[in-house]
C-alpha cells in the first residue's frame, strides 16, 4: 500500500472510484446502452423492412412498366388490324361503287341509244311518210300530165335516186 501512496494513489479513493464505474457501467448497460441498443436495432429493422417494401414496390412497378408495355403493344396491334380493316371495308366500297357507277353509266348509255333508236326510227317513219306524200304528190302530177315512156322512166328513176339518198341518211 505504501507504494501504491509513493505513486500518489489512494486505495480507498480508486476502490470508490472503480466501484462507482462498475455501477455506472451497470447502471448504463441496464439503463441505456440496452434500451439504445433495442431501439437501434429495432430502427434497423424498421430500415430493413422499408428497404425490402422498397424492393418490392419497385418489382411489382417493373411489372406493372411491363404489363402496360404489353397492354400498349396489343393495343396498338389492334388498332393496326383495326385500321387494315377499314381500310379493306373502304376499298370494298370504292369497288362498289365504282361498279356501282359503272353499272348505272352503262345503263345511261343504253338508256340513250334506245332513246335514239326510237327518235331514229321516228325519223325514219316521218320520212317515209314524206316519201310517200311526195310519191303521191309525183303520181298526181304524172297523172295530169301525160309522159312518154322514156320521161316516165327517167321520172321513176330520179324520184328512186332521191328517195333511196334521203333514206340512207
């Protein structure tokens, strides 16, 4: 002990204060460092449960980036075929049409070459009877004058050469 006071330590005094750590120390690792020690780990795993809803958050939106990748990419599949077949419903419907259009046109232009037929044909009859009035009135006038048979020929064949001209035409 004499030593121990040679190098200015009292026994008394350091067992005191080793005691008094100890308890500090006891008192501190009941006290505090185990609740710290809880709170910290249970933050930890707080962190860590956060952290893997994180992970899992990001998965299922990665998922869900994806499903809609491919709800876009059927989409606009779809309104591809959608858009082919109107175009294929349109194109039907400009062929009809047109046959349509055709159809009526051909039968405009017979409608047409009917309508001249008749009015050809009426033209024909009206000239005929004009044929015939002039016959009549050329055998009126043979008959009040009286032809030798060469002037009556010649008659004949003026009349026929005129006729047979205006009913080519």
């Amino acid at each position: 002990m004499a030593s121990l006071e040679t190098l200015g330590i009292n026994l008394p005094s350091l067992l005191f204060h080793t005691v008094n750590f100890i308890l500090l120390v006891a008192l501190l690792s009941k006290f505090l460092y185990k609740p710290v020690v809880k709170m910290l780990d249970e933050r930890a795993a707080r962190i860590k449960e956060s952290m893997d809803r994180a992970e899992a958050i990001k998965e299922q939106l990665a998922r869900a980036n994806e499903d809609v990748r491919l709800q876009l990419e059927g989409a606009r599949k779809e309104s591809q075929a959608i858009l082919d077949q109107a175009n294929q419903i349109s194109e039907r419907i400009r062929a009809q049409a047109r046959q349509d259009a055709q159809t009526e046109a051909d039968r405009i232009v017979a409608r047409a070459r009917e309508q001249l037929d008749r009015e050809r044909q009426l033209a024909v009859n009206e000239l005929r009877a004009e044929v015939a009035d002039l016959v009549v009135a050329a055998a009126g006038r043979l008959i009040s004058q009286t032809l030798d048979t060469q002037a009556q020929h010649q008659l004949v064949e003026e009349f026929l050469l005129g006729s047979g001209q205006k009913l080519d035409d």
